[in-house]
C-alpha cells in the first residue's frame, strides 16, 4: 500500500478533528478545496464520520483520527530549544 493523495486527503481531515472533545465535529464548506470535499466524502463513505460533510466522527473514525494525530505528533520535526 501506498500513500495515495486521496489517503493524505483523509488523513489532513482526520487530523482536524479535536480530540479532546466528543461534541465537537467539523464542517467542510463547498468552497474548501475540491480535495478536502471529496476526502470528507469519502470519510463518510468508509463510516468515519457522521455527515459527508465532517459531521461527527464516529466510533471507528474517533479511532482512526487518534492514530492520524499520533502519528503526525511521531512524525513532527522536533523543535529545538532556543
């Protein structure tokens, strides 16, 4: 398996979900990016998400979210200090 595009679509989606709380979902305006659009689609679509258009994430996506912004947090550039 590669990283698609599309994969990294959904993975940017996935890393905008705030964790920290479970009443808040997100909302992708028809004029955000013709990417961004279909990724959220298409997150709904594997049952991620609540809406085609964000929503809420669901069991599974709440999990695939956290291993998304774990992920990035390993991947990071660490800052070094001043």
């Amino acid at each position: 398996m590669s990283y698609t595009p599309e994969l990294v679509a959904e993975l940017e989606i996935l890393a905008l979900f705030n964790l920290d709380s479970s009443q808040e979902g997100l909302k992708i305006h028809q004029t955000a990016a013709p990417t961004a659009i279909a990724a959220a689609k298409r997150l709904y679509e594997k049952e991620l998400t609540t809406q085609p258009d964000g929503g809420y994430l669901t069991s599974l996506g709440r999990d695939a979210a956290e291993h998304a912004q774990g992920l990035l947090t390993i991947l990071s550039p660490v800052e070094e200090a001043a």
